[in-house]
C-alpha cells in the first residue's frame, strides 16, 4: 500500500540521508488545464523518537532562507503518524555525486565557478543569522531544467547548536571546529576552502586515516590538519587558494568575512585562466561526449545543454 505524508504526497525510493534523517523520493498529482502530471519532491523523514529531534528546526531555518537563489523551497511541514516530515523542492545531484561521476578530480574551471556560487549562498546563509556547520560536497547539490546550472546550499540539520564539540564532518572541519573553539562565519569559509581543495587534488591528506574509534579518528584528522602547512596543502595549484586560507586564518571570532573579496579573488584567477562564464562544467562535457557517441547528429553543442536561470 502507498504511503500518503502530508496528504498528498506519495512516498517512492530512498534517495538520500541528511544529518539527521532520511530522505525520499515524493510525488503529487498536479492539475495541468485539463490533464494532470506527476511532479517529483523531495521528502525528508525524521522518527520523533529520536533523541534530539532536529527536522522541525530545519525547517524553520529554511522557513528564514526562503526567497533566495540557490534554496530549495519548502512545500510542506509537518507531523505523520510517529514521523516529522519536511516536503521540498527536488533539487538534483550533489557535487560529491558529480565529482565521482568525473572520475574524483574538477578541473580548475569548474572549482572556480563553483566557488564563486558556494561563497554566495554561505554569505546569504550567515546574512540571515545562520551557520551552517557542515560544509561538505554532499550538502551542495545543483537544480534541475533551468535551473540545472544553479548551486543550491542544503541540509541545515547541524545549524542550531553552537558548542565546544566537534558538529560536522570531519574530513572538512576548521581547525578551530577541531580545538573546540566555538565555531563563527570564519569557519563555515574554511570548510569550503577544504572543500574545494578535494575538487582539485581529488583526496585531502588526512582522508582514509585508521583509528579504533570515531573519537580518535577526529583527533588523528586534527592532528594531520594542523600539521599541514597551508602552502604544502596547496602545493601545485594557484596561489589564491593558499590566500583564501590565509585570509580566513587572520579573521577574529566575531569579524564579518569579506565575502566580496574572496570572490574576487577567484574571479580574478578565472579571468587570467582566459575561462569563460559559460556554465559549462565537467559533468557537462562528459554528458555531451556520452550522448555524441549515442546520437551524434542530433546533439546540441555542450554549452546548450544547460542554461542559468538566476
């Protein structure tokens, strides 16, 4: 038997899991003048048995980001039987899915119009008196039709406590996240600049480390993050990224980031690469070489596969 949330979405696959729940594949039955389609959302489901309910809170963070570019939209919100249920906008594959589907490396071109869009939407999420606190591929995912080019920002399960504990992923954690020093805006920065040094290297150096436990595990990838110099970490790629760095390493706690300028500085870096601003990334490419081979003579050229809307 089908199950109905929030009475009118039906629940299909298994798609994902967030911070503190799973998430599904949805449908609805959408009048189209006089004929109806199925349109697919996104259902987050949480146990309200669970010891720190969280999906509730979710929503009302992303309740507070509504409007913007690169933000899924909430549908609906709600109690189902013993579940808390969060409807939202279906978005596509998250940068983690398309960067193994890129063989696990970007070319600098599709890090730097990345970066550019990722940086945009933490500045919107800190504009709006949040943290994020679990900057990581996975939480970044891209739209879909039109808005396929777009970055959206997602999962804001681990945005409410700020504590001395370690909250997020490890293998991108701040230094300071690793101290137990209160994370602030600096931190969910430094976080992206890990991030997009996987894009690049295609590992980061303290990814497969072995420890007994997970505790050990978080202290052995804090070693091995403060022991890496920035310079060494960098090695090999532009200079911009070791300044990125640097720059977020000389903020204070409560300093406002200088958001502006670190686009700039990536702008910079993709204007003297002589890239162009076409939204044409890897996964783009590869698409267009895969269906080439299929259908040669009926495929558009690769920057036509996708446009940006917003």
């Amino acid at each position: 038997m089908d199950r109905i949330v929030g009475s009118k979405y039906k629940l299909g696959r298994k798609i994902g899991s967030g911070s503190f729940g799973e998430i599904y594949l949805g449908a609805i039955c959408v009048l189209c003048h006089s004929c109806g389609h199925l349109e697919t959302v996104a259902v987050k489901i949480e146990t309200s048995k669970t010891k720190h309910p969280q999906l509730f809170y979710e929503a009302k963070v992303y309740k507070a980001l509504q409007g913007e570019a690169g933000l899924a939209n909430i549908r609906w919100c709600g109690k189902n039987g013993e579940d808390n249920v969060l409807v939202l906008d279906l978005l596509g594959p998250s940068l983690e899915d398309l960067f193994v589907y890129c063989g696990r490396k970007f070319s600098l071109k599709t890090v730097l119009m990345l970066a550019d869009q990722m940086i945009t939407r933490i500045e919107y999420v800190h504009a709006k008196g949040f943290l994020h606190r679990d900057i990581k591929p996975d939480n970044f995912l891209m739209g879909l039709g039109r808005k396929a080019n777009q970055v959206y920002i997602i999962d804001f399960g681990l945005s409410k406590d700020i504590n001395k504990s370690l909250i997020g992923t490890a293998r991108y954690a701040s230094c300071n996240t690793h101290l137990g020093i209160e994370q602030s805006r600096r931190d969910d920065l430094e976080s992206l600049g890990y991030v997009l040094l996987y894009f690049l290297r295609g590992s980061l150096p303290w990814q497969g480390l072995k420890a007994a436990n997970k505790k050990q595990k978080y202290e052995k990838i804090c070693e091995k993050k403060l022991s890496t110099p920035i310079e060494v970490l960098c090695k090999s790629h532009p200079v911009e990224f070791a300044s990125y760095f640097h720059y977020c390493h000389s903020l204070t706690f409560d300093q406002r980031p200088d958001y502006g300028f670190l686009k700039r500085l990536f702008k910079e870096l993709f204007i003297r690469e002589g890239h162009e601003p076409n939204y044409v990334f890897d996964w783009t490419i590869l698409k267009y070489n895969q269906a080439q081979k299929v259908k040669p003579q009926l495929q558009p050229r690769p920057e036509t596969l996708l446009t940006f809307d917003g």
